[in-house]
C-alpha cells in the first residue's frame, strides 16, 4: 500500500486506476491540511506516473506501508 500526503492547503486531484474497471481510470481528490484527512492510503496496482509527477512538483508526499503492518490481530 501507499500511503499519500497532502503538504498543502489546498487539495490535490490525481488520476488513478479504477478498482472496478481494469483498464479505467478515475480522480482521487486529496483533501487540503485544514481538513484533518489529508493521509489517503492507496493500493499499489492503483497508482499511476502521474502520482510520481505530483511528488516532484512538492504537492505531496508518498511512503511505501507494506500490508502486513495493517493487519489487527
């Protein structure tokens, strides 16, 4: 999993892989820091070279979560 940050105020819109379609793709928006939910975990399959361009640009920031440290037990 991944997990995105949003570092900015305002929200961020990324184009992602749709979980239903295969081939399609849809819009992620990232809330802004003031709201308080500005984390999005996101599957590895989903992302795409556009979440790595908005990294570079400095909107946001990513960070690799493996999926075992999300399993409660």
């Amino acid at each position: 999993m991944i997990e995105i940050t949003n570092k900015g105020r305002s929200p961020v819109q990324l184009v992602v892989r749709s979980k239903l379609a295969p081939r399609a793709f849809t819009t992620l928006i990232v809330p802004g820091i003031g709201a308080g939910k500005n984390v999005v975990m996101l599957e590895d399959e989903m992302t795409t070279d556009v979440v790595e361009r908005v990294e570079k640009m400095g909107l946001i920031t990513t960070r690799y979560v493996p999926n075992t440290n999300l399993r409660k037990g």
